[in-house]
C-alpha cells in the first residue's frame, strides 16, 4: 500500500525582513515607497546582520530599481546615525568623497586644503576604489599631505592639529563598504553609494554633497530636510564636491528644514579642453605654484566658495575669500 506524505498544515514561519523587499518588489500596482519609519527598520536590521544575503541583494537592487524617495534616506540616514560611535568632534564641512574623478584631476582636495590651512575644519570620508579607471581621494591623501585615519581617536588628533581628516567608510561603518563592494557581484551600484554622502557622521555644520544623477540633486536636500541638517547639494564634476567652472552650477539648499536655490554663472566664456591624461604631480605643481591653469584655479576657487556659502557667506563674498586664500596659502605640502 502506497503511503502518501501528510499535508503541511502549518505555513513556515516568514523571515522578518521579507516584509521590506515585499513592499518594495510587489508588482507594478503592488509595490510601493517604504516609510521613514520603515526604512529606519530596515537598515537596522541590515547594520544589525539579522539579513540574508539573498534578501539583502535583492532589497538593494529592488531600490537602486525605483530610486530611493527622501524620506528613506532619511530613514536610513537615522539608522546609520543611532549606531555610529564617533566622539563629539566639532567640524565646519562633512565632505564625502565617493565617486572618483576620470576626466579631470580632484582639484577638490587642493580646495579642502586650502580651507584647512585658513581654520575651516574638514571631515572627509570615502568608499574605496571601486571602480577602474577612477582616481580616488585614497590614492593621493599622502602625496598632499593630508591625513589617512583609521579610527576616530586618530580623526580628532589630525583635527586639531590640520583642520582636516580623512576616513575611510571601512572603518566607521563597515557594514555600509560590504554593500558598496557588493558593485562587482551585482553589476550595479547600490543606493549605499548615495546614502554615504548623506551621513555627516559628525554633525558638521554643514554637508556638501555631489550628485551626479540628473534630477535626483533634489531627493538629496529634501532627505537632509527631512533630518533637520544644514546642506547644499549639487551636481559636482564627476560626481564630486567639485564645481565645474565651464557649466551653471545649481546650488540645492536646505536650512532648518526649509529647502532654498542658488544658481551660478559658469565661469568661463568657453569650454576647456579635457586633458589627455590624468598625472597626480599636476596637483602638486598647482598647490606649489609652479605652473598655472585656468581649469583647475577656478575649479578649486570655486568649490572653495561653495564651502563659505555653506557656511553662511553670500556667494560674492565667499568667491572674494576663496582668491584670498588661495593667493595666501601656504605652498609647502
């Protein structure tokens, strides 16, 4: 006599976090944005490794899909904050530093530089180098001098004594560079890539944030609405903190909640021509003063004043400083 296997009476338990990649995978009629709430939820359980790989492939690339909405970055942005244990460290800029440059050099990092030796204090942070051809703030932190730090304790001391500290996402967050190193399996960037230039893990007075995205510049300043930060974002040259001197640029603001715009003026008549190839030494050369070039002196001028207008001067006063800082820094690296 044949023996058939009983029926399953009892449906196995669902794991907690498929209700997230449910809401955001349910079909086109189905599917739907997630709350600040529940995004906050979600990245919890992401940081707190109660996710399966699968889930979280698929939670990833399902938002990368529709593009996250403010309100979850923002929630996000709070689950990433409520477990970060970075000391209380004043600093003037949040500069998050991610995408690398392929077309021109990083002249931000002279920018920065310059703000540093005139007391602006600067955290920067980045994401490794993730992808070829790309040169990353990483790969030229020792060649200008500034400080590559591997813990807060080491941020604090390259603060007091240069006003200005880099770390690397690795070692504050580490769960966030796993899923940006997820790039390689997955075939595409994940939206942790965004949500890194959001952080400000410091609570500096200001953060400045390159998206390079079209039309999501705006997703970016309501989310650090949302969260009551003072930012400005806009859309850097290659995806950095970088303005671009041949282009408008449009300044996203966002203090105390309410959003504000600024645009300005390209700042030259024509178009430069790309340079061939990307050599580091031009950086040093620029800082040192042994040669002189339009492109990157305005670049790195004007990238120095949106981080004065970020910190409060009108645009005009803040392009004055930004000359007399540059014509006043100190050339030895």
């Amino acid at each position: 006599m044949t023996e058939f296997a009983a029926l399953v009476t009892e449906t196995p338990a669902e794991h907690p976090f498929a209700q997230f990649v449910r809401i955001l995978g349910k079909g086109k009629r189905g599917a739907r944005n997630m709350t600040r709430e529940e995004a906050r939820e979600a990245m919890g359980m992401v940081l707190d490794e109660k996710v399966e790989d699968t889930q979280l492939g698929a939670f990833l690339m399902l938002l990368r899909h529709k593009e996250e909405s403010p309100e979850e970055l923002a929630g996000f942005t709070e689950a990433v904050r409520e477990r970060l244990t970075a000391p209380p460290l004043a600093v003037d800029i949040d500069w998050p530093t991610y995408a690398g440059k392929k077309r021109h050099l990083p002249w931000y990092l002279l920018a920065a530089k310059c703000l540093a030796q005139n007391g602006v204090r600067i955290l920067m942070h980045g994401g490794g180098a993730h992808t070829a051809g790309r040169l990353y703030s990483e790969q030229l932190l020792e060649l200008l001098g500034i400080a590559l730090c591997r813990n807060w304790q080491a941020v604090g001391d390259a603060l007091e004594q240069h006003n200005i500290a880099f770390i690397p996402l690795g070692d504050w967050a580490p769960q966030l560079q796993r899923m940006i190193d997820l790039r390689n399996t997955l075939g595409l960037r994940s939206p942790i890539h965004s949500l890194a230039r959001i952080l400000n893990p410091l609570d500096a007075r200001c953060g400045l944030q390159s998206i390079f995205h079209p039309g999501y510049q705006s997703v970016h300043r309501d989310a650090s609405g949302l969260l009551g930060d003072h930012a400005i974002v806009i859309k850097g040259d290659g995806g950095e903190v970088e303005i671009n001197p041949d282009t408008i640029s449009h300044l996203y603001g966002t203090t105390d909640g309410q959003p504000w715009d600024e645009e300005w003026p390209a700042l030259s008549e024509r178009r430069h021509v790309k340079p061939t190839s990307l050599d580091p030494q031009q950086l040093v050369a620029i800082w040192k003063g042994e040669i002189e070039d339009s492109y990157p002196q305005l670049a790195l001028i004007a990238t120095i004043a949106l981080a004065l207008r970020g910190l409060g001067m009108p645009r005009t006063e803040a392009f004055e400083r930004a000359e007399e800082y540059w014509a006043n820094r100190d050339k030895s690296i």
